[in-house]
C-alpha cells in the first residue's frame, strides 16, 4: 500500500475505481432489451443489430487479458484513465450514432476502454486493502461485476421503455467524468509496482498482441454467433473457429517462451490459481448462461411482460448485494474452500429447482429459486479470487487479473452459446418424442380432439371443420409449449449438476483464509 493510499481511506479508492467498472459490466447486458428499438430506429434487422452485442463483447476479451502488460508499460494509474477517456468517449459516440455501421463501430471503441477497467481496478483493489481485509475489497468488486450484468436488462428496459434507447449510453458520460477526476486525484501507482521501459531494450511485442486479439476475436465471434448461424453448418463460423484454433495453440506457445509475456500464463503453475481460474469460468458460464434463459422462460412460455420477468430477477441481485458483505466477514474465520462448497452447492441447488419448473409456475417460485441461486454466486465470487490472489506476487497482480476476468467473460459467452444451443437442440428432441403420440389411435390424443373441438362447437360457434382444425392446432401448440419447457429443465440440470460436479477440485487447492494462508499437514 502507498503512502497516499494511507493517507486516504481505502473504502474511498475502492469506491473511485468501481464506478466506472460498474458502468462498463453493465454494458454488457444493458443493451440487450433495446435491440428491437435500435433496429426500428436504425433501418436494420434485429439479427443485424446483435453485432451491437457482439462487437462490445468481442473488443471487451480481447483488451482483458493485456490490462497487466499496457499497465507495465504506461503505468497503472495512466492507463486506467486512459481506459476511462475512451470508454467516455465511445460512449457519447453510441449515443449520438447516426447508422448501425457507426454504432457498431463506436461500440468497438467503448469495448477496447472499457476491458481495461475490470483487471486493472481489481489490482488496484488488491494492493490498496491490507491482506486481512481483502475479502472486503473482492466484495466491493463482486458488487460490481456480479450485480452488473444482472441488474443491466432492467435498467436497459426501464430507459429504454421511458426515455429512449440513446440514454442507455449517454448516461455514462457524467459517471465517466466522475471517476476520471476522482481517480485523478486519490489512485496513485503502488511503490511495487515496475514499469517496463522501451528505451532499456524493453520491446512492444506487436506479434504476440496481434495473434493474441486474432484468437480472443474469432473466438468471440463463434460463442456469439455460433447459435444464430447454427455452428460448423455455416462457413462463416468455421472460418472463424479455425482461426482461433490456429491463432490461440500459436499464442500460448509464443507466450510461454517469451521473458516478459503480455499473458503470464505461467502463473498457471500455482495449483490454487490454476483450479480458481476453472472455478471462475464455471462460475461466468452459469452466471451469464441462466441469466440468458430464465427472461426467454418467463416471457415465451409463461407471458410475462420485460419488466415482470426483470422483478423476477432483481430478488436475486438484493441476495448478492446483501450476502457479499457477510462472506466478507467469514473469510476471516472460514476456510475459503468450505465456502465455495458451499457456493457451488447453493447455486447448484437454485438451478436444480429450476429444472422442475413447469408452465404453472408461481411468480413466488421462480423469484425464490432465483434468489437461491444468487446467494450461492455471493459465496463464489469472493473466495474464489481471495484464494486465486493468496499465492501471487504482488508485481503480477495486474496480469492475474487480467487472466481471470477474461477466463470469467469467455465462461460467460460460452454458458450463453451452450444454453442457447442446448435450448433449441432439446426442444427438437422433446418434440419429436412427443409428436409421436399425436397419431389418430392414442386413445388420450383422440379424446383431447374430441373436447377441443366440441368446445369449438359449443363456446366458439365454429363449425365442426373448424372446430376440428382448431383443435389440431391447440394440440400441436401444446406439443411445442410442453418440449419447450422440457427443454429449459434439461438446460437448467445440466447447469445444476456442472456445479456439484466441480466440487471435488476444491482438494486441489490450498487452506486458506483471507487473514492469511494456513498451511496442508
């Protein structure tokens, strides 16, 4: 910790640089529910306005895991600002966009600011609270990227329903200009903390970052397009995962032979890091990928409105926010690892509930699952990255993090990719399955017509052709509700079950507390 950070009090620099990484996680999801307005507004499709989504994402991974190098080389406080400039900038840019191609194109730029403000305000976290309180500054943090992507469908929602959807990015602007002149005055670059000089023969490693945003890229590009082009049917996405293939095996390669590496892979060693940063993709997979699925569930299926289906999940988001401070506490009496069984084994449970829904589900029991399954991501995310930094030395803190939020954000594009595809390729299963016993002698599918179509006859006034049409219909429309929502149980198990599955990893890794580690007999 630096003199000035003594001097301040911590809780006030946590605060500093968790505003703007606060907004930049939110943008990951805010815009979500305005995409048909933005279509409407821009002369586009709605499939062509996911590139909105897409381009953010893509620039997001691809600027993650490079926070620690570009830190090293500008200085930490320098480069965070300069992370904040141009995601203020870009954000204005997106307000004001005059045609989808701009707007895609600014949201490229705010992409790039925004993927330096998670690892870097991290580290800054991690090396402003003292050990014993480092739980706290990983609550602080989890407020932020936890809560974010969870509250930003209702805001993006509730703006775009009231104002319009260019307010979901001009309301960055005066947050951006408070945290840049807060950050300005209070952050300072811990005395630790060494920059690499390029005139002491230091080199800016142009090949690594190339073949490095060439691999993250394309494989965004396959996570979020995967499902809508419907996978290696489509040459576009085969290209594109060949890519990444190529470009990622050749980066991991050309990393672990350079001295000073933009990705220090070889923090990979340390066990504990290694199973946190498994832990941490399990968590963004289930975190983003249940995210994705339960609006879909209540909105096609059971016909809740946007912001019905948001007060659905804004319960579980009040759980985190309230429960973080509480593991907090715990991390100084606890081993973390019980607390992440414990984690696993609540979120897991949620999703279990979840997989018994039907499509006579109460409000009460979807919002209670949810919160059930919060309450569980409120104790992962602390311990995790507590147990993740317990081993680290202090100069790679900025890289560790940088690691970690990026392993967390493709867990989160890959959790949405399998649960969307999961969705439809069950759905297709369970249907087929069930329109096999559509056939004239089912006793049980031969009374269903009869009432439905005397029902026709008696209460519609139809005719019995029609009525007989009619009732075909309602059957075959209650074959797709019903393979549906099978298909959304299957989805939710298999998320379930992934949690309790991961548990016996907690044996790999060390005793710890965040008072300090203790050490295995």
């Amino acid at each position: 910790m630096t003199s000035s950070h003594r001097a301040i009090n911590p809780w006030v620099i946590a605060l500093t640089v968790m505003i703007a990484t606060f907004m930049e996680v939110l943008d990951t999801s805010v815009a979500n529910v305005a995409l048909p307005h933005i279509a409407g507004d821009l002369s586009a499709t709605v499939e062509e306005t996911t590139w909105v989504l897409t381009s953010y994402l893509v620039a997001n991974a691809v600027v993650l895991p490079l926070g620690g190098y570009f830190s090293s080389l500008m200085g930490r406080k320098r480069f965070y600002l300069t992370c904040v400039s141009v995601f203020t900038v870009a954000s204005l840019l997106c307000g004001i966009a005059p045609s989808l191609g701009w707007l895609i194109f600014f949201r490229v730029l705010q992409g790039l600011g925004g993927g330096g403000l998670q690892p870097i305000s991290q580290a800054i976290l991690v090396e402003t609270f003292p050990h014993e309180k480092r739980g706290a500054a990983m609550a602080v943090y989890g407020m932020g990227v936890v809560l974010a992507p969870i509250i930003g469908p209702v805001l993006g929602g509730w703006i775009t329903d009231n104002f319009s959807w260019h307010w979901i990015f001009l309301i960055n602007i005066p947050v951006g200009f408070l945290s840049f002149s807060l950050t300005s005055a209070l952050v300072q670059d811990p005395p630790t903390f060494h920059r690499i000089s390029l005139k002491e023969g230091a080199r800016f490693d142009y090949l690594g970052i190339g073949i490095l945003t060439l691999g993250l890229a394309s494989l965004e590009i396959v996570l979020d397009e995967g499902q809508r082009k419907d996978w290696f049917s489509s040459g576009f996405i085969v290209f594109f995962a060949i890519v990444a293939v190529v470009a990622l095996v050749f980066a991991v390669l050309y990393e672990l032979g350079k001295e000073r590496p933009i990705v220090d892979l070889r923090l990979l060693k340390d066990r504990t890091f290694a199973v946190s940063i498994v832990m941490l993709f399990v968590l963004g997979f289930v975190l983003y990928g249940s995210l994705a699925l339960l609006p879909i569930f209540l909105q096609t299926l059971l016909g809740y409105t946007a912001l019905l289906s948001g007060w659905v999940l804004s319960p579980g988001g009040l759980a985190i926010l309230l429960m973080m401070p509480v593991v907090a506490m715990l991390l100084k009496r606890v081993d973390t690892r019980w607390l992440i069984a414990f984690g696993f084994f609540t979120c897991g449970l949620g999703l279990i509930q979840m997989s018994g829904f039907n499509l006579q589900v109460d409000f009460q029991t979807a919002m209670t699952s949810r919160v059930v399954q919060s309450i569980g991501f409120a104790f992962l995310f602390i311990p995790i990255n507590v147990s993740a930094f317990q081993h680290i030395p202090h100069e790679k803190t900025a890289y560790a993090a940088g690691l970690m939020n990026l392993v967390r954000n493709i867990g989160g594009s890959t959790g949405i990719a399998l649960a969307t595809t999961m969705l439809a390729r069950r759905a297709q299963v369970h249907q087929a399955n069930l329109v096999g016993h559509l056939s004239p002698g089912d006793p049980a599918y031969q009374g269903l017509l009869d009432r439905a179509t005397q029902l026709g006859i008696l209460r519609g006034g139809l005719s019995p052709a029609d009525a007989a049409h009619m009732a075909q219909g309602a059957a075959y429309g209650t074959v797709v509700k019903q393979s549906s929502m099978m298909a959304f149980a299957d989805t939710f198990w298999f998320m379930g079950v992934l949690c309790f599955v991961l548990m016996p990893l907690l044996f790999l890794m060390r005793r710890s507390r965040a008072t300090g580690t203790v050490p295995i007999d």
